[in-house]
C-alpha cells in the first residue's frame, strides 16, 4: 500500500491530501529513510512523522484497504 494511503487509513493523519504533503516536505521517513508519498510500506516497517516540535513513531502492524474509525489502532504500534 502507498505511503499516503495507509497514513490516512490508519488515522496517523487526517488527509491523504496532508499526508501527501508531509511526504514531499521530508516529513515522514520509513527505517530511517526519508520516503517519497509512493513509498511501498510493508508489515514491520517503522514510520516515523514529525509534527513540529513533536515526532510519531510507528511500527506497521496491519495493511487494510478500509477499516472501521475504532478500529484504526490495530494497524500499527507505537514505539
């Protein structure tokens, strides 16, 4: 699944508008790497996104198309 897409079905971002845009700004980074919004991520991948003064790390724990608002946490861990 594309980068853009599984932080939007995740609910790690809002959009996958402003999603895209972090991307591009360098924002988001995928093992360490800063990764492009087309970026492939795969089950184990740690993402990490800085907002600001603030930084999210994430391992990848699931790949889903569409989940459920409630159900959006089961996709990934916080480290």
């Amino acid at each position: 699944m594309r980068l853009d897409k599984y932080l939007k079905v995740s609910r790690l971002i809002k959009r996958r508008s402003v999603a895209n845009e972090a991307c591009d700004a360098g924002r988001v980074m995928i093992n360490g790497k800063p990764s492009k919004a087309g970026t492939e991520v795969k089950m184990g991948d740690i993402i990490e996104i800085s907002f600001g003064n603030k930084t999210v790390k994430v391992e990848v724990t699931g790949i889903q198309e569409t989940i459920h608002k409630e159900d959006a946490e089961t996709l990934f861990k916080y480290i």
